[in-house]
C-alpha cells in the first residue's frame, strides 16, 4: 500500500479552490465536506492539497463578495 501512496499523488488544489470561491461567494460557511473522498482514501496530498485550496479560494471569495478586489 505504501508504494502505491507514492505512486498516486493526487493534487486537488484547484477543485478545493473552486468550492471555496463558490461557497464564499453565496456567503455560506466554510465546508469541507465536498472533497473527493476516493481520492483521499489512496493519499493525503489529495485532502491536504483540497483544504489548501479550499481556504484560498474561500479568502478570494470573500474579498470579492466585499468588493475588496475585483
């Protein structure tokens, strides 16, 4: 199992990003539930790459929805 964590590197960055940009942007909390979980299962990089992105896109979101940057 530990050689096939290595081989799968899953970087769910910008799929993180998006729901986090989304969810800011309709002014819901953060949720992270939406993370592919079958991803997560073969490697962490996938989760961790996911929240990663997801709090990025969640600041973006905000800045946006405040009119902060556009």
């Amino acid at each position: 199992m530990v050689i096939f964590q290595r081989i799968m590197n899953f970087n769910c960055y910008q799929e993180g990003y998006e729901h986090g940009l989304n969810h800011a942007m309709r002014g819901k909390s953060k949720d992270y539930t939406g993370f592919p979980k079958l991803k997560a299962f073969v490697t962490n990089d996938a989760y961790d790459s996911y929240v990663d992105g997801y709090n990025q896109g969640y600041r973006d979101g905000l800045a946006k929805r405040s009119g902060v940057y556009k």
